[in-house]
C-alpha cells in the first residue's frame, strides 16, 4: 500500500497545495492549514538553508506552533483518532519523556514550565506531519526530494566555503546552519547522500551517481565520525533492504550490532582506549554523572533546564553528546524504554518492499546509530539533530494510509 500513495499524477507545489483545501472548511481554517503546511516546509529546509539554528528555531515557533494548537483544539478528533490513533501514542510517549521533570532536585513547578514549551514543540512538528498526510499527501512524497534539493544547494554553499577558507584540520564546516560545527555538517550532508541513494532506487540515473561524488568529498572534509559510522551502517543495509533481502538486511544489523558489543567490552576491558575513540566521549559521560549525584539507573537523575555541563578535565562547558545517555541520564531505563518503543511503533508502520516512504527508515537508521555519540534528550528545544531523529520517526509513525485519507485528501490522490 505504501507504494500506491505516489501512483498519482505529479502536480506543481502551488496546486497540491490548493487541492489540499476542502470547501467545506471555514476561512479560519483554510488559513491556518496553509500556515502550517508552510511553516513544515520551511522548517524541514531549514535544516539545510537556515541563516542561523535560531532562524530556524523561529520558524518552527512562528510557522507551526499556534495553527498546530488550532487544529488539536477543534480538530481533536480527526488528528488524534482517525484514521488511526498514531498521534494519540506520540502524545503520550512525549507526556512520558517529559515526566522525569517531577524529579527533579530544584524547583519542580518552574522546571515543568520551562520543559512543557518543549513538549510544545514536538507535538506541534507532530501535529503539522499529520496535517500534511491528511491534505496534502503528494506534497508530502515530495518531502524527500526537498531534503535533496536542499541539501544540493548547502552542499555548493559548503564548496564556496571551502574555496575562501582552505582546508581545515578540524574539519571544515557550510554556510548558515550548516556552519555551527563540522559534526553536524557532516551529519546533515550524510542525510542528503541517503536521500540521494532512495531517489537513484527509484529512478537509477547516471547522473544521481555523480551527484553523490561531491557529497562524499564533502563528508570526508568535514571530517565528522559519526557521520562515517551512520553511513556505514545505513547504506549497505538501504541496498540490501531494497532488494528485498529482509532476512540479510536484519541479519546485517544484528553484525553491526555483535561488532558493536565486542569492540565496547574490549574498551570495558581496557583493551582498546575508549576516550581517544569515542572522542572523549566517556570524559564527558563521567562529568555528567558526576554533576548529578542523585542519578538512579531506574529513573535517573531527572529532566532540570540545564543540557550541558562544566569538564573540569576538558575545561569546556559541553552537552551530553549522546541521545541514549541523555535518555539514560535524565529518565533512566523508563526514558529508554519509551523512546525506544516509539522507535519501534514507528518501524512497525513502514511498509516493506521498495516504497519510496523507505527513505525515512533509512533516516532514523542513520540517527539511532549516529546518536549513540551525538544528541540530547529529545524532548528539549528544535535542534539539527530533529533532521535523523524526530523527523523521520514521525514521518514513519504519523502515515496515513492512502485508502483511509480524509476526504480533504482524496481529490489530490485520485485525480
């Protein structure tokens, strides 16, 4: 079924996103869906060609917050119980990550009310992919071809960058949002290379080949090892995945997986030293438990307003770098056990085979293993890590089957 949902007949942006809009619906909302489609949009893009993390975090604020709260006052029903009630579930899995702010060791009621802006914006970005699915489903098919074109135009901001700087020890980095840190440059543009690998799976072509040349030179420089890593795993499983090798594909992952737990138990051992390669990673972790005395492996040490801390060894003042020891840190095995259900509900809802919609299974792969050395806990303010975590996990979780669309949303599937 997966596949049926991209059989339409392609239209130009400006008209899906006018058949997006019923005649049964009033003025107000015929606003505020454009608003919010929009403000997706926008957002989405931004993680390529914002100016600044903070452009973009106000045009998740401005583009998507308020017509998000709009729809889930007066359209409750419809988003959170039909056709399905995925939304319902991400609701609750964000009410249960946001939990851990009650046990906190300062203020509760101030640390609940800086935290629940948070829990805001997940549920509006979840919100805004639901509104898509249901009214607008073509636009949304394109969705990953916009992360391309997108990732294309950074990738040329990223080469005149490098062409007035030279190249850099460190790592070089892009422009706008993509000239924070070479990290996540690297992670952004290894997105934009997956994207690159589903629309080849689609339509092979020469020259999608040729495109993927200067996304790996431009990876390499920005010397980003999480990003070599996620790739690593994620595109020979994106091959065999496609094939329909399913069996080779899990078994693929469950290696990885071995190779993974070997080389971790060797460090453990001291056999291999784990500071030097995980970047200092552990350094960080141990400031980390050390800054919260309190911690309980069951419940953790609780979500306060703070995501960085002071490394008396580092000398820097840095985050967690880590999603699972975030997760872990802040909400203990309950934490993990949420997040990492919603990961598995989200998965349950791709459909196997070659559905062009794999390429948000290939996204989350990438983030889920990226993230075990990058990240914060996931429900803090929008970041560049949403790209391969909150994004393609809603994506997966929020699709609305194509025989069960509203009926806003048949005109635009079965013209």
């Amino acid at each position: 079924m997966g596949a049926q949902a991209v059989q339409a007949p392609a239209r130009w942006p400006a008209e899906a996103l006018l058949m997006g809009l019923s005649s049964s619906q009033s003025r107000s909302e015929r606003v505020f869906s454009i608003w919010l489609i929009t403000g997706l949009f926008l957002y989405v893009t931004g993680f390529y060609l914002s100016p600044t993390s903070k452009g973009q975090y106000l045009t998740l604020y401005i583009g998507m917050i308020l017509p998000a709260l709009y729809f889930s006052f007066w359209r409750f029903r419809d988003y959170f119980l039909r056709p399905n009630n995925a939304l319902l579930w991400v609701f609750a899995a964000v009410l249960l990550l946001y939990l851990p702010s009650m046990w906190v060791s300062g203020d509760i009621l101030d640390t609940l009310r800086k935290n629940l802006k948070h829990v805001i914006f997940v549920l509006s970005f979840a919100i805004a992919i639901r509104h898509g699915y249901l009214h607008y489903p073509s636009l949304m098919a394109r969705l990953p071809c916009l992360l391309f074109i997108s990732s294309t135009v950074a990738l040329a901001c990223f080469f005149i960058a490098l062409a007035k700087a030279g190249i850099t020890p460190g790592g070089n980095i892009g422009i706008g949002n993509l000239g924070e840190n070479p990290n996540e440059t690297g992670l952004a543009l290894s997105v934009g290379l997956i994207c690159l690998l589903s629309l080849w799976q689609q339509h092979p072509n020469k020259a999608l080949l040729i495109l993927a040349i200067p996304l790996c030179i431009a990876i390499y420089l920005a010397y980003s090892r999480a990003a070599f890593l996620g790739l690593a795993v994620t595109l020979p499983f994106a091959i065999v995945f496609y094939q329909g090798k399913f069996k080779l594909a899990l078994i693929y992952l469950t290696m990885c997986a071995l190779g993974a737990t070997l080389i971790c138990t060797l460090m453990a051992l001291g056999y291999l030293d784990a500071d030097q390669l995980l970047s200092r990673r552990p350094t960080v972790w141990d400031a980390f438990l050390s800054a919260n005395p309190d911690f309980h492996w069951l419940w953790g040490a609780g979500l306060d307003g703070s995501v960085s801390v002071f490394s008396k060894t580092l000398g820097l003042k840095l985050e967690a770098h880590s999603l699972f020891f975030a997760l872990w840190l802040r909400g203990g095995l309950f934490s993990l056990a949420v997040f990492i259900g919603l990961v598995a509900a989200s998965v349950r809802q791709q459909q196997a085979g070659s559905s062009p919609s794999n390429v948000w299974l290939y996204i989350l792969l990438f983030g889920l293993v990226t993230q075990f050395f990058e990240g914060i806990y996931p429900v803090r303010a929008p970041n560049s890590f949403w790209l391969y975590t909150w994004l393609p996990l809603l994506m997966l979780a929020l699709r609305v089957p194509p025989a069960n669309n509203s009926p806003t949303s048949q005109p635009d599937t079965e013209r």
